[in-house]
C-alpha cells in the first residue's frame, strides 16, 4: 500500500497542519488574553463598586460613632456641671435655708 502522495507532498500537508494548528493556538492565546483581561476588568470593577459601598458603610458608622461620642461628652459635662453646682457655697446656703423653712413648716 504505498500512497499516491510523494514524500514531499506529505511534508507540505504535515507543514500545513502544523501551521494551522500554531495559528489556532496564537488565535486560543489572543482569545485567552482578551478573556483575562475582561475578567480583570470585572475583578476591578466589583473591587471599586465594594470600596465604595464600604467607604459608605464607614462613613455611615462614622457619623453615628460622633453622635454617640457628643452624647457621651454632653453627658459627662451635664454630670460635672451638676456635682459642682452641689458643691458650690451659693447653692448650699439655699439648701441649708430651704430645709430650715422645711423643717420649720413641719414643726408648726
């Protein structure tokens, strides 16, 4: 069974495949890339889409972080205001002279 092909011919055709296969695999290389570089854009995308939604997150965290902190100082003050009023000499001479008249009520 010999082939009607000379050896020469059969190179050519063996040439052939190999070059249509090579240009299969530079055309698999440009798609693969053009696939890579889509999925990095959409890695990229989400990525900016979540840091932005984070940074709202945070700021939304942050505003009700200072309210709770303004709470907590009007508090402190409210308590330290308070405890000096108290002890102040002009506010105890009123209640020294408010439990006399207490007292002098209750006795009558």
């Amino acid at each position: 069974m010999t082939s009607s092909l000379s050896y020469g011919q059969r190179r050519g055709m063996t040439m052939a495949r190999i070059g249509k296969r090579q240009t299969e695999m530079r055309l698999a290389l440009v798609a693969g890339f053009e696939v890579r570089t889509a999925a990095a854009i959409k890695i990229q995308s989400h990525f900016r889409k979540w840091s932005v939604y984070n940074l709202g997150l945070l700021a939304v965290k942050s505003v009700k972080r200072n309210k709770r902190r303004h709470k907590a100082a009007l508090n402190i003050q409210r308590v330290v205001r308070g405890h000096q009023a108290r002890n102040s000499e002009e506010f105890s001479a009123a209640l020294l002279a408010h439990r006399r008249l207490h007292m002098a009520a209750l006795c009558v």
